[in-house]
C-alpha cells in the first residue's frame, strides 16, 4: 500500500462525516449540556452496528464493538463546546448566541465518527479484537472522565489494554505530532474569597477593603513561579479571575479570585497549591480582614503521560500511513486536558492496571495561514498570528485536517487491535 492509498478515506465515509462535523460546529453545547450532541454521535456509532449506551455519568456515550478475541481499544472524543461567541465569519458559524467549538471537539468527534465506522466494516482476516468507542461529556470543565469512570465506564464495558485520543494543535493541517514524557501539563484550579468589611467609598477608615487585599495577593502570587519554582521546572500560575463589588461607592464585603495552576508533575502541583493557600492567607491577615480566606478547588487534572512504547507503535502506523514528512514530534505545552484519568492516573478510580495512553496532536492549520503567519513574523507580510484553541477566531481547515483524523485514529486502533506488540490483559477482573 502506498502513503497516499493509505490516507484516502472512502468518499461516503468522508461525506458523512463532514456533515456531521458541520452539524456539530453550528449546535455546540457546553460541558454537562451535551445532550443532542450525544444523541447525534450515539445514533452514528449504532447504525455501524456497534451496541450503544447512553447517559454514563452525565450525557456519556459508550459504543461497544465485538470482532472476535484480541485486544480491547478505548477511542475517545469530547463531546462540548465553550463559552465563546464565535468570529470565524463561516458560512458554517454557531448558531448558539455564546457557545463555540472552539477547541476543537467537533472535530475530534467527526474524525472519530469516521474512523470507528471504517473499522466496524472491515472484515480482513485478523480484524479481530474489541473496540470501545466514547463520547466523554465535560473535558472543558476536567469533570467528564471522572464521571464516566465512577459511573462504571470499565466495569459495564470492560478494562481497555489501550486507550487513545488525539487533539488539535496550530500545526500544519493534515500533520501529526507525537511527544516523550509528559505531553500536557496537570492542572488544578482554585477559587479563594477574601472576606472584608464593606462600607461607603467615602469612609474607608471603618471598612476593610477585601479588594486591596486581593489585589496585593495577585502580585504576591507571581512569586510563586518567579521566586519559589526551579527555573529548570516548567510551571504557570494564572489569575484569570478577580471579581468583587458592584458600584464605585461602595466598598464590597468579599472579593473572589480564580486561580490557575499548571505543572509537569504532582508534586509541584501541591506545592504550587499550598504557596497558594499561603500567600492569599497572609495577605487576608496582613489587611485585617474579619475571618480567613475561603478555598475551594473546583478542577484538577493530571499531567498526561502517554505510554512510551504505545506512543512508538502508535507513531509507527502514523509514518506507514502519511509519509515521514507529516509525522513530527510534540514538545510538552502547558494545556490540560482530563484524558489521563483513564490510564494510569485514575487507578484509584477505575482500579484497572497496566492501561496504556496514547495520544497525539493533530494539524488543523492551511498552507495559506501558515505562510501569511511566517510572512508576518519575518517582516515581509501583513499577515496575523495564527487563532489557537480557545480563540473565537479558531478554524481548522476541516477538508484536510479531518480525513487526516480518520486515518490518524483507524490506523493507531489497528496498530492496537493486531499490528503492534500488546497483549490482552486478563478479562477476569474486567468483564463486559
């Protein structure tokens, strides 16, 4: 088989599947309201025969395909959208005032759509295996792949040998990339209020600003990188959100602070979060504010760490399928996502051992955007920076990235079910 053989996609199967993807971009819902999108994927993965169950921890989908004994291989995709109005000027834009794909989850859906509709009509000998599509609920909010797995996801459908997923990335359109070590950074996010004592504008003497203590917080917490993290340690801290009061005249009673957290490793995370809990304290004492902070973390994610020899036959399928030129490799961004949950991370949830990760990026930008972007990075063009996810102006250059994502997930699957070196694990504690 040739490369270029290898990337074709059955033009029905492409067809179909660009229509769903367009579907998806102009209905998106946002995390824990996924309800027609679920239906829309779930309705797709039943008429390929696959057996369907629906509404696993929130509005999950779980689509099971038996070909025979072999391996068990878990692809997922996402099913929300965010809250962002979109500015792409497609003839294809939301039609939902506030909420966007805008990280690409349509797309992921489509691709793996298209690609768990190829296996499910392949009959060459040797395709045997199990294969376990999902449609996860809540990536957006780090709440979908918990929910799924305490709702049973492994016990009712079995425990994967496998588990892959791929995500867009501002690469060139139709590439895919691979990573060593960590690939996405763990996250935790943390909410504080600042309690204080409200009052007039006028008379702040017989106040205590909770707005002045939670502006010193956010500069004191830039030290938390800058002064209390190894420079050779990759972390973020974010302040995304300082929220208090109402009117000018009035001095509020609590302000509130979102925090964002972001490291390669646990153990930074928690010292990042205790410095945190610290800094936001002292400077609530050093005010004189009526009673301690209030905390909360709203979100945490592991770093993702997919499996190193999966990654290599994983990427192997990829080379035999697009040619050395549209296979790269991915450096570690310091994006978060909740996919580690299901391997190796999640153990404490799922109980399962030995799950493999693997996941990849795919490129989602033109040949035309690429070069206005280089142009304008070098002086010679006018062109713009190129829209990254979570961008009201992000658009992947879907007539190539995604038949790329069909064959990117058929092929890794494959590699999985019969062509690479896994092994079924034991199904005695993972029935289905």
């Amino acid at each position: 088989m040739t490369t270029a053989d290898a990337v074709t996609v059955p033009a029905a199967v492409l067809k179909s599947a660009l229509e769903l993807y367009l579907g998806l971009h102009m209905a998106p819902e946002l995390s824990g309201a996924e309800e027609r999108t679920a239906e829309r994927f779930a309705d797709w993965l039943a008429a390929d025969g696959y057996a369907v169950t629906r509404g696993i921890g929130g509005h999950g989908v779980a689509a099971v395909l038996r070909r025979g004994p072999g391996p068990t291989v878990l692809l997922r995709a996402e099913l929300d959208a965010l809250p962002v109005t979109e500015e792409t000027g497609l003839r294809y834009a939301s039609r939902v005032p506030g909420a966007m794909h805008a990280c690409g989850h349509d797309l992921h859906l489509a691709a793996l759509a298209g690609a768990a509709r190829l296996l499910a009509r392949e009959s060459a000998p040797g395709a045997g295996g199990t294969i376990v599509v999902v449609g996860q609920p809540a990536e957006e909010t780090l709440d979908g792949a918990r929910a799924m797995l305490r709702d049973g996801l492994y016990e009712r459908f079995g425990t994967p040998d496998a588990v892959l997923a791929q995500h867009t990335a501002t690469l060139p359109a139709g590439s895919v990339a691979h990573g060593l070590g960590p690939l996405l950074a763990g996250s935790v996010a943390v909410d504080a209020v600042l309690h204080g004592t409200g009052g007039h504008a006028g008379a702040p003497h017989l106040t205590v600003d909770p707005v002045v203590a939670a502006a010193a917080a956010v500069l004191r917490l830039q030290g938390v990188v800058s002064r209390e993290t190894p420079p050779a340690e990759q972390a973020v801290l974010t302040v995304g959100r300082l929220r208090a009061g109402e009117r000018s005249n009035v001095v509020p009673d609590h302000a509130e602070l979102g925090i964002s957290l972001r490291a390669f490793g646990e153990a930074a995370l928690k010292r990042m979060e205790a410095a945190v809990r610290r800094v936001v304290t002292a400077e609530s004492e050093a005010s004189g504010c009526p009673r301690p902070p209030r905390f909360e973390v709203v979100s945490h994610a592991p770093p993702l760490v997919a499996d190193a020899a999966l990654t290599e036959e994983v990427r192997a399928a990829h080379l035999a399928a697009f040619g050395t030129g549209r296979v790269t490799r991915w450096a570690p961004a310091a994006a978060t996502e909740d996919f580690g949950w299901f391997g190796p991370a999640g153990a404490g949830l799922h109980g399962g051992s030995g799950i493999r990760l693997g996941y990849w990026m795919l490129g989602t930008v033109g040949a035309a955007r690429l070069r206005a972007a280089a142009q304008a990075a070098d002086g010679t063009g006018a062109g713009a920076s190129v829209p990254g996810n979570h961008s009201p102006a992000f658009a992947p250059e879907v007539r190539t990235a995604l038949p790329a994502g069909i064959v990117a997930m058929a092929s890794a699957a494959r590699r999985v079910l019969g062509g690479g070196q896994i092994q079924p694990r034991s199904r005695a504690s993972s029935a289905a």
